[in-house]
C-alpha cells in the first residue's frame, strides 16, 4: 500500500503520516558525533509519468534510480536502466558508508534520454530521524513537480541503519563547523555570482584526519552546522580549516583558509569566528579527556581489631550522661558476646532493637604531627537504613548517622569535637575530647582555669558549660552580640545581671581556649559578625563571658536595653487593646 504523506517536505516531498520514525529518546542514546553504515535496496518504481512520446503505442519513460546522501556528489550510486517501462523493477543494493544524522537521503528516478538531458520523473528524501532507529521498509510517495494528470507515482524501498562503532582514543577532538559568511564569489552568473562551499577540516601531515561538510549549493553564507570526531587528534596538533568552491568538472577552487594553533583550543576548547582571509568561518573546538580514577583511599584503613591502645577522645551518651573511652578501634553494638566490655561501647539498653550486634566502628589514630589525632565512624550499612528514611524524611530505625548524615559506608565519616553520632533511633552520643590518661583530666582543667584567672579577675567572669542541645540550639539562634549574653545569663539564673560583656570566649571539653572575641563599644557589638562565635559552640564546650565596669560602655548598653523594654511594653499595650 501506499503511505499518504503530509509531515515535512524538503525540496516538494511529503513524508507518510504515521511512520516509525525515530524518537528524540533514541537520538539522544545516540554517541557523539556517531556515524551510520546505511544499506539501501531500491526494489521498483511504479506508475511512473511518461517522459518519451511515442507515435505508435503508449508512451513510455527508460527509467533509473539515483541515490546519494544530500550535499555529498561524492556518494553517487544508480541503478541500471530500465528500457521503455513506467513500473520498473531493479532490485538494486548498495551501501553508504558513512551517513552522519545530520544527513539527508536523496532519491531520484530519471528518465534516460541518449540526446539532451534526462528528464526528473520523481524525487524522495528522508532525513535520518525518519530512517533511525527502526530503518524503512515500504512504498513512497515520489514527488513530481511537471505530472499534469493528478496520478502519484511511488517507489519501494528497504534502508536499514547500522551504527559503526570504533574505538574511543583518550583524548578526543570535537569539531563543528556551524557557518561561513561573506564568502567570495567563483561561479560568475549575469544574475550574481554565487559559490557552492564546503570545508574541509584536518590535522596538518594526518592525511586520514581529514573531513568535509556537506556542499552548500548557490550560497555565499552557507550553513551546516556539521560536528565530527577528528581522527587521530593528539594534543599538540594544530587544525587546519580550508573552506573550497565545488566544481563538477573542473578543480575546486579555494575559497579561504585558517589554522588555529594547539594552543588556541587544547584544553579549554574553543567557540567563535575565524578569518579565512575574505570571509569568516565560526566554529566550535571541544576536546573531551578521559576522566582519571582517582584510587579511593580509606585514610583510616591501616587501623585494625588489634588496635587497641588509648585515644584521647570519649564518647558522651545525651540521655543518661554516661561517659565511655574511645580506643584506637573501638566497636560498637548490643552484644556482649561479641563484644569487650571493659574497651568497645556496648548497646544494650532495653528497646535498642534497632542497634545491631555489631552495629559500627570508631577508628582514632595519630595524625602527622604527633599531638594531632583523627577518628572517623564506620557502617557498613550507614547508607541503607536509618536517616531520611522515616515518614516525612526522619529516622526510620537502623542505621548510623554523624551530626544527620549518613555514615559513608565505605570510608566512612571523619568525626570533629562535638560531633553528635545517633546508633539507630535513640542512642544519640556526643564525640569529646579526653585526656590519654583518667587522672590527669581534673588537673588539665584546673591549670586551664588557674591560667585564665591569673589574668582576669574571676570575680568578673560568667561560665557556662553547654548541657544539652536544647542550649546549644538556642544559642545557635541567637540572632546578635546582646542574644548570647542573655542566653548564657539566663541559664546560669542570673537574669538580672546587666548585659554589658566586653569579651566572649569559647572553650572545648577539656578548658582549652578555642575562641576569644572583644568588643569595647555598642557599635562594635551591634556590628560583630556573630556567626564567628557560633562557629565554635558546641556541646560539652564552655561559653565564658567577662563582665565590665568602664561607664562608657555600660551606659550605652543600658539606655539600649531601656530602649528595647520600652518598646516591648508598646507589644504588649498594643496585644492587650486588641484582646478587649
């Protein structure tokens, strides 16, 4: 049967209505700059126009078939010829070798003529999105400008497209050759000059490296917007462009020339125009390297069961306050069995039911400076169970995360003081510092202390350790200087205790200062970035706060702070007219 047409026409054809053709899913499978071994059979033609008069009888037409990929004479096949018929019948097979999906298939059957030229009886076109990837098997509709008598003649056809597929270098070369404009003019005509350009691309000295676009027909602005994998491209290579006037019989004459150095587009690439001397070419470079596998390295790999000598960390339960010592590979689960009691931290709480046997690891080790240690987490499983896995992203049980993150269950997760670790749904510990050795803790802490009063009166001097996360959360959203004065004041119960601080320094577990932060006047401290300070409060960590008297501060601060209460007794006068 034959297929009604009415899609896309190039050059008067009308393509079937609901053909196969291929879909924008399938060409974007489709590798870079892929090209198509295409094989052909153009079985017959039927219902030709008559192109030889005939005196006696009817006339008839001496029909061939012409197949060749659009813009490319190179390429021309054709069938034999076919003496005085209107449905012949070839059966012929060929091959082109090398379709891009930027081509067009071109047919035309002609009508041999001994004298003059042959006359057009119909002509076809498919582009490749029609044939690719289910190819085409059927009756087409031939287009024929000069038929006068409304028949249709049709051409059976069988096209089936075979990706080639070489194999990939390491570094690839990328060329498109999108347009050129303002060329020069070869082919002199009384109605104005015009050329039919193509370019040729290639690696000066690699002969194979070469490739053209297709011939632009009559055009001195041609596009072609044409992308091909340069053959045998290194770094260092130079590209030469080289943009020539076809000509069927005689030499192609050439229309302008570049060459763009390595350097111009290796490695970055390269967008834009080029001077072919009378004329632009704009092109795009894009060099594709292979990606290197970086070998993923465990750092704390060299760690192991046998491991067992003193870190200076704990670990710090949030709900019961229990504290245990970390050791180089400590283990941790709900059982005993499998456990050290004395050395891992055993789970073993009733309704830990979603705590393995051997749930996780903690590994500590010396870094490069001896003084300096790292710890990390591991679960294996961290990555399957447990965080964001619940009802609207919380913990579904199982499962080990560090401060709400997953644990990595290869390399697992560096830990940092403060690090809050959960162990299935309730098990939630606090990662601390701790002295190598039990009885030195309280002496490190009162030389810290001894140090810092010896410079300070302690008279002036507000501490607070950080209990829980309920304090460290509302520190964390203290919005200025004032908020964490207040925050710290109220939790040591001294609300009335005016805000006039000078000074906030942060601590860790063990006393040692981590921050220390001064501001002398109001402005000072309406304008101090506050995030610095909240950077380093964590929980277990110390706020100290040191007190002033100088009148030049405590004076502004408490005509600020009469401000605010003035403003909030309008709050609550407003609310309260509202209530009545």
């Amino acid at each position: 049967s034959v297929r009604s047409f009415a899609l896309h026409a190039p050059a008067g054809l009308v393509l079937p209505l609901g053909y196969p053709f291929g879909t924008s899913r399938s060409m974007e499978s489709l590798p870079r700059a892929a090209k198509f071994r295409v094989k052909i059979s153009i079985i017959r033609a039927n219902n030709l126009r008559p192109a030889d008069l005939s005196l006696i009888g009817q006339s008839k037409s001496d029909p061939y078939c012409i197949c060749k990929l659009a813009g490319r004479p190179e390429t021309d096949v054709r069938t034999q010829t076919v003496m005085k018929t209107l449905d012949p019948t070839w059966k012929f097979e060929c091959e082109m070798p090398c379709m891009k999906a930027t081509d067009t298939l071109e047919f035309q059957v002609m009508d041999y003529d001994t004298i003059g030229s042959d006359d057009l009886l119909g002509n076809l076109e498919l582009t490749f999105d029609q044939i690719y990837p289910g190819g085409v098997d059927d009756t087409l509709e031939l287009s024929d400008p000069a038929r006068k008598d409304g028949k249709i003649a049709t051409l059976r056809l069988k096209v089936i497209p075979e990706l080639i597929e070489t194999p990939v270098p390491d570094t690839r070369c990328f060329v498109t050759v999108y347009k050129a404009e303002g060329l020069r003019s070869a082919d002199w005509s009384l109605f104005g000059g015009k050329s039919d350009p193509y370019c040729i691309v290639n690696i000066p000295g690699k002969k194979h490296s070469a490739w053209r676009t297709r011939v632009m027909f009559k055009e001195l602005n041609p596009t072609w917007d044409e992308e091909e994998d340069v053959i045998g491209y290194e770094p260092g290579d130079p590209l030469k462009f080289q943009v020539l006037d076809y000509d069927e019989k005689d030499d192609d004459d050439n229309l302008g020339q570049a060459l763009l150095q390595s350097s111009d587009f290796h490695p970055d690439g390269f967008e834009g125009e080029i001077s072919l001397g009378e004329g632009t070419l704009h092109v795009r470079i894009d060099i594709a390297v292979p990606e290197i596998d970086e070998e993923v390295i465990d750092p704390g790999g060299h760690v192991g069961p046998r491991d067992r000598e003193p870190a200076p960390f704990q670990m710090r339960s949030m709900d019961s306050g229990r504290t245990h010592r970390l050791v180089a590979y400590t283990r941790i689960g709900r059982s005993r069995r499998m456990l050290e009691d004395k050395i891992d931290l055993v789970l073993d709480s009733p309704g830990n039911c979603d705590v393995s046997r051997l749930h996780a690891i903690i590994k500590c080790w010396r870094g490069p400076d001896p003084n300096t240690w790292l710890a990390r987490l591991y679960d294996e499983k961290g990555a399957d169970g447990g965080a964001g896995m619940g009802p609207g992203g919380g913990h579904s049980g199982g499962g080990t995360t560090v401060d709400g993150e997953a644990v990595d269950p290869i390399l697992g997760t560096a830990l940092q003081t403060g690090s809050v670790l959960r162990f299935g749904v309730r098990e939630m510990w606090v990662f601390e510092r701790a002295p190598m050795h039990l009885r030195s803790q309280d002496a490190e802490i009162a030389c810290n202390r001894a140090a810092a009063n010896s410079q300070e009166d302690p008279s002036l001097i507000r501490s607070l350790k950080i209990p829980s996360n309920a304090v460290d959360s509302a520190l964390q959203r203290c919005p200025d200087w004032f908020s964490i004065v207040r925050v710290v004041l109220e939790c040591r119960l001294e609300p009335d205790e005016p805000a006039c601080v000078d000074c906030i320094e942060t601590q860790d577990e063990c006393g040692r200062t981590v921050g220390r932060h001064e501001a002398y006047s109001l402005v000072a401290q309406q304008k101090y970035d506050i995030q610095r300070i909240l950077r380093e409060i964590k929980v277990g960590g110390t706020v100290r706060l040191r007190l002033s008297n100088d009148p030049k501060l405590l004076a502004p601060i408490l005509e600020y702070l009469d401000q605010q209460r003035a403003e909030m007794q309008k709050v609550y006068h407003s609310r309260a007219q509202v209530l009545k």
